[in-house]
C-alpha cells in the first residue's frame, strides 16, 4: 500500500494550501488559523472531504445546496475523529496552547512523527504596498517575526520538510536583514533551505500571482529544492468566467444553474466538478459613481486594452484628492488575456481593481468568480459573510500550485 504523509498547516487561512497537498495525498493533523470564519470554511471542506471518502457526497450536496443547515450538516459528521481545526492566534501567549492541541491529535490518531509542516504567515507586513502603510509602526509590528514562531514549531515537531510561503517582498525586506535572519532561524534548528519565486500562472493557474517559496529540510536527508515543469493551459481568462449566469451588482442568491457547459480548461483543472448548481456566486453593490466608471473602465479595455487612469476621469467622478499616486486604482479583469492580474485580500473592501469585463453586467467579480481566479473547485465552500469570503479568497495560496508543490515533495519523500 501506498504510504500515507502528514501535515501541519501554520497561518492557515481559507487552507488554500493545505488544499492542495490533501489532494496530493497527504492527511491533515492540525490547521491552525486565529480567524473563525476561516476555521469554519476549513471545517466545512474537512466534512466534504470525509463524505465524499464515505460515499456520503450527497449528504454535503444537501448542504451545498442550502437544502440543510450548517448545524445539521456538522452534526452528522464525526468531528471527534477528523476535526483537526484549531482556532488560536499563533503568538507568544498561545504558543504552548497551541503544541498542547497539536500533541492531543497526534495522540488520536496514533502519529508518531510529522511529514511536513506546511504555512504561510500573513504577508502585509513585507509587500511593497504594506510597507509604506506600515512604516509608522513597523518596530512594533510583530507580524515581521512570524518565522521565529514559525521556527519553534520546527523545533517542537522537527518535521521531515517545511514549505513557508509568502509575497517576494521578504526578500528584501529591510535591505535584505530579516531575510537573512529568517535563514539563519531555520539554520540553527536543523535544516537546509533553498527558495525560488514561483508564478501560479506556471502551475495552470489563470493568475498572475508571483510569490516565494521556501522550502527546507533536515539536515540529514537527501533532499533537493523540486524542479516544476511549466503547466501552461490552452485558455483564457473568459474560460473561468463565461459559463456562470450574469449578474447585477449586489446579487445575494441561492445555488444557481450554470448558463453554459463547461469549457475544456473548467474540466481538465477540475475547478467545474460535476455539481448541477453553482454556489457563492454573490455580488457586492455598487453606487452610481462607480458604475459611471467602471462602465467607462471596460470600454477603455475592451475597445483598446489600455487601462484607466484615475487622474483622467471628470472631477464629479473623483471621490480621492490623491492624482498623483495609485492611478489604476479601477482595473478591469481581463477576460481576453491568458491570466488575471493578481489577486488580493484588498478586493474585501472595495471591488474597484477586479471589474468585471463584461459590459452588459457591469460590477466587481463576484465571490464564485474570484475563487476560481484562485484556482478554488467550485464546491468549495467559504463561510461567512461575503467581506470574510473575500478576504480569505484574496490571502490564499492557489490549491492547483499548492497541488503541484506537495506531489513533487510527496516524490522525494
């Protein structure tokens, strides 16, 4: 029989990637993630993944579906048993907390030792844009030093591998130092370390998303940083979108019929996944300014591809004194290109930088559109409300690159 492999998931959010090295054959021991809506979606996906391996699929149709409740669903999963979910911030003050839970499912299920331990702290703190609103505060800005918790779960668990994900930033990051630090952290618990900057547009993800991956080992083993052959897709960024109802700003609704059949890069990326309706296909609304222009954002790119710039529209329209600085501050997602531009947590507050391309709908992409940017399947599922939903969509890692990473780990293992 094929061996099974375990992960820690640190910093896990929506669990993206923790997604990712499930369906690369890989068992969760622990998520831990300090937001609870996030622990939900995860305890939700946790219940998918035990009916579907229980031939019980329906069951979390009927909850997909909204035939059922939340409670109804989660009681009739065995939560004793395969709720790895805990909901602590991982600090100082909750550090020992946190190894007390983690040692208590490893006791159930009777693990002696950690495959991996897999995360990505949360980013802000290091990208170009959270520097600059961050400079104020920066020396008490504790996110800075999440790797140094992040080391002493190394150190308690000692895992085979750990994969610690995050914006390309870090790197030079306070010119270089805390990098720096970072690798002589890990160093000093026992392992070796090589990074690369990868592009979820090369896994067959329609995003470009450039992030860091480090990944590390113990000392002792015969690792090597894994080499990933391009995925490049016969697609276009239209092929995620094309097949979903149109809709009208500020649609709340239940699981909708998809308008059309799916399109070849929906099937072979599994993100259209067999369900007759389609979930979380929500939008958020809109006031008559910025439907002026974002109207006059999509026929400036579907006529031209040429972006708008904020310092160009009539000053009824500006609601920013700034003209100066973040121009594109309204970008239209562009349905003819061969990816998205990047995804993130920002769109939680306004949708102005992910418009949809389509005229005739004229809004922000909805959660369902924004989850298949990031490579989600469509029967995922993102608990609470739309800003959490967004939020935990923009700050995950894309489970299609997650996947690749974990098999090329899972070889080598």
């Amino acid at each position: 029989m094929e061996k099974t492999y375990n992960y820690i998931d640190l910093f896990a959010g929506a669990s993206g990637l923790a997604e990712g090295f499930y369906n690369a054959g890989f068992k969760p021991i622990a998520h831990v993630e300090r937001d609870e809506n996030a622990c939900l979606t995860i305890k939700t996906r946790i219940a998918y993944h035990y009916c579907k391996e229980n031939n019980l699929e329906n069951f979390y149709k009927d909850y997909y579906y909204g035939k059922i409740d939340r409670d109804n669903f989660y009681s009739a999963i065995p939560f004793d048993k395969t709720d790895t979910v805990v909901n602590e911030e991982i600090s100082e003050d909750k550090f020992n907390l946190i190894i007390s839970r983690i040692t208590d499912v490893k006791r159930q299920l009777d693990i002696n030792e950690i495959d991996v331990i897999i995360g990505g702290p949360p980013c802000q703190a290091y990208s170009v844009r959270g520097r600059k609103a961050n400079e104020h505060k920066k020396k008490y800005d504790q996110r800075i030093y999440y790797y140094k918790l992040y080391a002493r779960f190394l150190r308690e668990f000692k895992p085979k591998i750990f994969v610690f994900e995050n914006v390309p930033g870090l790197v030079s990051f306070e010119g270089g130092y805390v990098f720096d630090d970072l690798r002589e952290t890990f160093a000093k618990e026992g392992y070796l370390l090589d990074y690369k900057i990868l592009n979820a547009s090369d896994f067959g993800v329609l995003q470009d998303r450039k992030r860091i991956v480090i990944i590390g080992w113990k000392n002792e083993l015969s690792f090597s940083y894994p080499l990933f052959e391009k995925i490049k897709r016969d697609a276009v960024v239209y092929d995620l979108l094309n097949d979903l109802p149109a809709l009208k700003p500020g649609t709340i609704s239940l699981p909708l019929n998809y308008s059309t059949k799916s399109t070849s890069y929906l099937d072979e990326s599994e993100i259209r996944n067999g369900y007759e309706k389609v979930s979380l296909h929500n939008t958020r609304p809109h006031n008559s300014i910025d439907l002026e222009i974002y109207k006059r954002a999509i026929e400036l790119w579907n006529a031209k591809q040429q972006r708008l710039n904020y310092s160009s529209l009539p000053k009824r329209l500006r609601t920013h004194k700034n003209t100066e600085g973040f121009l594109d501050r309204f970008k239209v997602v562009a349905g003819d290109a061969k990816y998205s531009h990047t995804l993130i947590a920002h769109i939680a507050k306004d949708g102005h930088y992910y418009i949809h391309p389509d005229i005739d709908q004229c809004r922000s992409i909805s959660i369902r559109e924004a989850a298949r940017i990031q490579s989600f399947p469509d029967n995922f599922i993102f608990e609470g409300p739309r800003t959490a939903a967004f939020t935990q969509i923009g700050n995950a890692v894309p489970p299609m690159m997650a996947r690749k990473i974990g098999e090329k780990i899972k070889e080598q293992l």
